[in-house]
C-alpha cells in the first residue's frame, strides 16, 4: 500500500476502531440501556478522536511500515490509545461535564488495543503469505538449541528466501525432542550424519558462539555428508557490540576450526611505548608486517615508518593505513635491509624510536637452493638494523623470529636461530631493549599453506600434503600481531619471548576440513595426495630447544607470552663467524655456509642433498 494513501487508510480506520471500542464498552458497561448513555456520552466521540489522532502524532504512528510489525509497534499503539484515553477522561472530568465509569475507561482501552493492534498483525499476516520471495528449498539444519540458535530459527522462519529449517541438533540430551519454535531438536551431533541424510538437508548452520575451535573441528569433522554447506555464527569476540541475526552468519573459516580465545591486551604497557612515539616496521609490506603496522596504529603513534623492498606492497598498505587513519603521518620507504647505507639514512632522517622487525626470507625449501640469500637477509640484514637501532637510539627493537629456529633441519631455520643470537648478544650491552618473539606457523599468511589449497581446490585437486604425520602450530595474524606489540612492551633487554600456540594441528586435517569448508568430499570430489617431506622441512616443529625444555620458562607477566631460557652467546666469537658467514654468503658457497651454520648452531642438522645442484 503507497503512500499517501496508505497512511490515510491507517488513520481512517484507526480512528473507526477506536470510536467502535468506545460504542462497545458502553454497550457491555450498561446493557440494554446502552442507547441513553451512549447518547449521554456522544462528545467523547469527538474529542477521543482528536486525542487519539494528535498522540498518533506525536509518537509517529504512521511513520511505520506496518507489514513489518513487531512488539515494539505494538507496544507504541498501546501507549498512544492509553494517552488518548487519560486525556480524554482527564477533560471531561476537569469541566465536569462527564464522569467516565471506570469500566468504559477500560473495555475502551482494551477493545481498541485488539482492534487497532489486531489490524496491523492481519496486515503483517497478509503480506507475508503473499511475500514476492519464493522460499528456498534448501533444507537447513541448525547446531545448537541455544539462544543464538532460537534466534536463527525465528528469522529463518520469517525470511522465505534463506530456506526451509528441517530442525535442531545438539549435544544436550534434555533439549532432544523438545520443540523450539515449532522445529524440532531431532537428536545429538553424533548422528547429525544420519539426520542429515533423513531430511536432505542441503545446509548446516553452526550457531554456538562460544565454541573453541576443538568443538568446530568436531562438529565440521562429523558431517560427512557431500555437497553440504556449513555456515557458522560467529564467535562471541566478534559479535561483542552487535546482535545475533541471520545477517552475521557467515561460512566456516580456518580461522573458527583454529579459534584462539581473543587476545586480552595490557594497553597501559604498549601506550606506554608505542603512543606518541615514531614507529618502524621492517617488512611492512609482509602479512606480519602490513598487520603489525594496522595495529600499532590503534595506539596513536605519532609518526609510522613502513619499509620493505617490495613497492607493490608498500602501494597498497599505504592506502590501506591512510584511509583507515587519515591523521597519521605516514612514511613509506622502498629500501632493502641489506642496504646498510640507505637503512642508516633512514634511522638518520626519521630517528625512530621503535623497530619492528619483521623483514625476513621465510621459505623454506627455497633458502636450501639459496642459502647465500638467507645469510644477507636474515643475518646481516638483522645485523645492520640492530646495529643501527644502539647508534641512533631506539628504545624497542622487537625481532620476529619462528619455531623453525628450534633444532632446525633448513637453512632458513639456522639463519633465524642465529638472527636470535645477534639480538642477545647486543640486548646486553646496548641502552635499547633488543628482544626476539618465536611463535609458529601464521595461519592465511603470504605463501602459507591455506592460501596453496585453497587454490588447489578451485583448480579441482589434488590437494598436496607432505606427509600424513605432519604437524604444524598456528596462530592467526591478528593474534601473533598483537602478541608481538604486547611483548615489545614486557621487555628489558635480550629476551626471546615464545608465545602460547596451543596444541599442533596435522596438515592433513587441515586440508580435509578446508575441502569440506569448500563444499566438496574429501578424497571423493577433491583427491589429497602425499608428496613427502620437502627440502629442509620436519615431521613437527618445536617451540623451545631441549636445554631450555629442562629449564622453568620465565614469566613475562602476560599469560600468553613466556620468557626462553636460552643460552648464553660469546659476542665475540659469534661477530667473527658472522664476519665469516658474510663472506662465504657474497662468494655464494653454499657448503661452506651450511658447515659454518653447524659450528655456529650446534642443533643444526641440514639436509645435504640439496646442494647437489
């Protein structure tokens, strides 16, 4: 119904129902005698018209689109007819014209609610069987009878468009066979497989927000089912703020199978280092990079320094951060870490205050073809920037480093080990506070395995896993990120903070589950095919090496992150084999910088087929 007319039509019969009301209350109030009084009372007519008419108004009644009704709309026609209803009697009794029994005060009340209220639901009614949407019929299935779930149902029930909700299943035996909203619980997450299969349907929706990632593991590794879509609610951290509907349900990601609780962060310590200070990440067009930059701006630093190598990079972060923060000043420099005399122009010009250090050479197998590469980047590069940050002062350096330094097997591992041992040596003896943070594995990251299936799914398969035994730990980029700028802030000097990675995922059940998230059969639909370990690669990684297993690991006074008892480093021995590495690295020998990682990392066990060229 348009407007105006539509609005017309709602006020004319408004002021028919309510009028109606009144004729009845009097008629139930006097019985037979009901004409005498009616005639009695006939300038109420008039002025509970007016009443209702000008508190209609007031309130914007007809302001709302009425085939949308909802307890809120009709709690507003309750008010409006109780204000129309007080005024009027309030004005009759004040001229003393008439005295409204009580009874007449109330049945109006009363039938003008149900008249005038029971138009607008009709109405709602009406247009919803007649709704342009034709309903889907996909079959949906919702995990959990909880509330997030009940909300779900409702809005399911009204959307035609979404699909047809065949019931519940949840793993709370009471609520089995209860009735929610008309839906069934039609049994427990154990034999969601047979439920499924029982009612066709096409659609599972996971809407327990407060579920860790072990209960979404179990729950997507249940279903077994083919061509099965599963959607999720997202968790609690995410929905802080804002409603459960329909609208915020999203599909499955890695991220909720992985779903580490929410990061709880000491501001008072990072404000402390990082607001109104000048800010520097290296690799800041990297994942770990372009995210340490995003969250550093949370903390309004006064100046932010953005360097890498990579341009194209750098282009997009810098529009990504300048639309973001338009106030912040911002400095983007195309500038290698192995540079030394550009890097030293830069900490010349800019005098930062804070370095992120998140440049670094990651790939494994591709460092054993190129060890010369992981030596200039990963430790000479490391070498200028820290000995740059002691010249011009920097109060926090804060190094990325990873679980692969730990017994390594790969060149690249070795490199960051020793990388590690650089930022020892001049934690102790420099005014800067040097620390190194190791974590694992960062799940969606540049050239990390998500993004590989993900693209070897699209392409059909196969999916390629190394080996069956694999394990890996994981963490999401905003987690290590902001671990990373808490850490940076609980240091003194020297420390190798590891942070809390939970339990090693296997690779193999990532790749099932991101093949089911896809849509598609694991092994079925999408092959999963074993290529065995890769140059340089472990069966599992280790956060911390088996001497500084048998010590207690420091508290660092967050409960995520933990201090590494690591060995003590000879500065001056460790200078020479660097001085060493160096040259070795521009006379690209490559057995020569493998045998020299052995003397330096005892731990270091390579693989020597690689450098078989």
């Amino acid at each position: 119904m348009k407007k105006p007319f539509g609005n017309f039509f709602w006020i004319g019969l408004d002021l028919l129902s309510i009028n109606i009301a009144f004729v009845l209350s009097v008629i139930l109030r006097f019985g037979k005698d009901w004409g005498e009084y009616l005639d009695k009372y006939k300038a109420a007519f008039i002025y509970l018209t007016i009443f209702y008419f000008l508190f209609a108004l007031i309130f914007k009644l007809y302001n709302r689109i009425w085939i949308y009704t909802s307890i809120n709309s009709l709690f507003m026609v309750t008010v409006t007819i109780a204000c129309a209803v007080a005024a009027c009697v309030l004005y009759f009794n004040i001229g003393k014209e008439i005295s409204f029994p009580r009874t007449v005060q109330a049945l109006t009340w009363f039938i003008s609610i149900s008249l005038i209220g029971g138009s607008k639901l009709l109405w709602r009614l009406h247009w919803e069987k007649r709704t342009p949407f034709k309903r889907r019929s996909e079959q949906i299935l919702i995990v959990g009878a909880g509330d997030a779930g009940n909300i779900v149902c409702r809005e399911i029930d009204k959307r035609k468009d979404l699909g047809i909700l065949v019931g519940f299943v949840d793993d709370d035996t009471a609520k089995i066979g209860k009735i929610i909203h008309n839906k069934k619980v039609l049994g427990s997450i154990e034999n969601i497989n047979e439920i499924i299969k029982k009612e066709k349907v096409g659609m599972v929706v996971i809407t327990i927000p407060s579920a860790k990632g072990s209960e979404i593991r179990r729950i997507v590794n249940k279903i077994n089912t083919q061509n099965i879509k599963i959607k999720i609610m997202p968790g609690v951290y995410e929905l802080l703020g804002d409603e459960v509907s329909v609208s915020r349900i999203r599909d499955v990601q890695m991220e909720d199978l992985l779903n580490r609780e929410s990061v709880n962060l000491n501001i008072k310590k990072i404000s402390g280092y990082i607001k109104g200070k000048k800010i520097m990440v290296t690799g800041g067009a990297g994942s770990i990079g372009k995210e340490l930059g995003m969250q550093v701006c949370k903390f309004s630093p006064d100046e932010l320094i953005i360097l890498d190598h990579n341009e194209n990079g750098l282009f997009y972060i810098e529009r990504e951060i300048r639309k973001k923060y338009p106030k912040l000043q911002i400095h983007i420099i195309v500038a290698d870490i192995r540079n030394r005399e550009k890097i030293e122009k830069v900490f010349k010009n800019f005098q930062p205050e804070v370095v992120f250090h998140a440049a670094a050479h990651k790939h494994v197998p591709m460092m054993e073809y190129h060890p010369d590469e992981a030596v200039s980047n990963n430790i000479i590069g490391t070498k200028y920037l820290v000995e740059l940050a002691d010249k011009y002062g920097v109060n926090n350096f804060v190094m990325i480093s990873t679980d692969k330094a730990i017994n390594p097997t790969s060149v690249m591992g070795a490199s960051k080990q020793v990388s590690e041992m650089i930022i020892k040596m001049h934690g102790r003896k420099s005014k800067t506070s040097f620390v190194a943070v190791r974590f694992g594995n960062v799940l969606a990251s540049n050239g990390s395995i998500v993004p590989i299936f993900k693209k070897q799914i699209a392409e059909g398969g196969p999916v390629t896993v190394t080996d069956k035994e694999m394990k890996r730990y994981f963490m999401t980029i905003s987690e290590a990120s902001q671990l990373v700028i808490q850490a940076g802030g609980l240091g003194i000097g020297e420390e190798v903070f590891i942070l809390e990675m939970g339990e090693p995922l296997k690779i193999v059940d990532l790749a099932r589950n991101l093949i089911k998230l896809s849509g598609f059969a694991p092994d079925e639909d999408i092959k999963i095919k074993f290529t065995g370990i890769r140059p340089g690669e472990k069966l599992f990684e280790e956060l911390l090496t088996e001497n500084e297993r048998n010590r207690v690991l420091g508290e660092s006074g967050h409960e995520k992150i933990f201090i590494a008892q690591t060995e003590d480093v000879k500065g001056d021995k460790l200078e020479k084999d660097i001085a060493e590495l160096e040259l070795l690295a521009k006379d690209l020998d490559d057995e020569g910088i493998v045998r020299k990682m052995q003397e330096i990392v005892p731990t270091y066990k390579p693989n020597r087929d690689m450098l078989k060229k």
